[in-house]
C-alpha cells in the first residue's frame, strides 16, 4: 500500500510518494512541472530526463519516482532508472525487487530484458540500481551506458533517471550529457545559495542541458484570500 503524507501544509518528498490522498497542492504542483518539462525539452521522441540534488537528503528521489508516476498517468510509457548506484532507494519506494539492476547490465552479458522491472503503476517500468559497485562513477562513464540508453529510446516515450548528489560525488556529471534536460533540487530555506552555484558550475562544466530547478519543502498556508474567488466553482473544499 502507498503512503501518505505525514503533514497536509508542506510540500515534503523526502520518503512519501503521491497517491489519490495527496494534498491538492503537492499533486497539482507535480502536474504543473510535467508540463514545464514539456515545454522545457520540446524535442520529439523520447525524453531524458535526469534528477539530481547538491547534497543528500533534498528530496531527489523521491521528486523523481512521483514525477515519473505523474507523467505516467498521462498515457506516456516511462522508464524509470535509478542510477544512484551508492545509495539506491527507488525500489524501496516503489517496493520491488532490486536482486538484477543496471549494475549486472552494465558490468556483465546481461540482457536488457533482465533488468526492466514492471510496477503496479500502470505505463510505468523501472531499472534498479542492482549490486552496489565498487566503482560506480566509472561505471556509469562507460561507452555501454550511452548504448543503453539508445536502445531504450526506442521503445519508451520518457526516461526518468535518479542520480546521486552531485557535490558528493561525480557520479552523476557523465550522465547529464547524455540527457535532453537535468533538474536541480533544492530545498527552501535550507539549500544554500553557494552549493547550488556549485552544482550549477559542475553541471555547465559537463555539457548538461540544465532546464530548471524545483523548490522542496514549501510551507503552504492553509488559507489563501484568493481561493475565496473560487468557491462557487467547488475549489474551497481544497
């Protein structure tokens, strides 16, 4: 069973992913950003995504599975691959198995149709990290990656990839060139001004394509005036 948020007043993703209970708020503020990343990444064909955050604990995965489940939802096949090869959390979050993932693929004759896992969401299919590697930036730098993801590009409409964070780790940087657009989490009042600067050197440096950035953790007022003009359309009940 899917969980809920603890807190309807705050935009939290740090180990909750959305269902039909989620407040209002968090569900429209992930449909708004499905369809600015339409925008954002207009070219046709298949969609790379790639989720990253500085430092650990800002959200990013969870932000990446609730945006893939969001874009899901609209009919569009979406493949999820969870390349935070040190500390894999998506199969947790979406509860499966995470004994083959893109880790076997990568460093063996694994076949692709080995590591796609299906979900209990509907057009939604995912890649888990697999093994803990001993080197996964290097890993993730090699000429099979890039193939892997022509192969997939063929036969899904978005990939949406959870990466470590990037001022940890360099993990993340070879795959952000390979990738149409790269997102930026922050967390409000907490992520500080100089580490998203960081990342954001870090990622130019690498040739990333960088579309955006979303704001975590937003304290939402339970009123706001101008929901008053809304009410005879039904919205106040929100």
């Amino acid at each position: 069973m899917l969980k809920k948020f603890k807190k309807k007043n705050t935009i939290d993703n740090n180990f909750h992913i959305i269902t039909d209970e989620t407040n209002f708020n968090i569900i429209e503020s992930y449909k708004a950003i499905r369809a600015n990343i339409n925008f954002a990444v207009p070219s046709p064909g298949c969609k790379k995504i790639m989720i990253c955050s500085s430092y650990s604990g800002e959200g990013k995965t969870t932000t990446c599975v609730n945006l893939a489940l969001t874009i899901a939802q609209t009919g569009a096949s979406v493949l999820l691959i969870d390349c935070d090869l040190r500390r894999s959390r998506v199969h947790k979050l979406l509860n499966i198995k995470n004994d083959t993932g893109i880790t076997n693929y990568l460093s063996s004759a694994i076949k692709l149709d080995e590591i796609v896992k299906d979900t209990n969401i509907p057009n939604l299919k995912v890649i888990t990290a697999g093994a803990i590697p001993p080197n996964p930036a290097e890993l993730l730098a090699t000429p099979k990656m890039a193939e892997l993801f022509s192969e997939i590009e063929n036969i899904t409409d978005y990939i949406m990839i959870d990466t470590p964070p990037i001022c940890i780790v360099s993990d993340a940087l070879p795959l952000a060139k390979l990738c149409d657009g790269v997102i930026l989490i922050v967390n409000h009042m907490e992520t500080l001004h100089p580490h998203i600067k960081e990342s954001l050197e870090k990622l130019n440096f690498a040739g990333a394509n960088v579309v955006g950035m979303i704001l975590n953790k937003i304290k939402i007022k339970n009123k706001y005036k101008s929901y008053k003009k809304y009410n005879k359309y039904g919205y106040n009940k929100y």
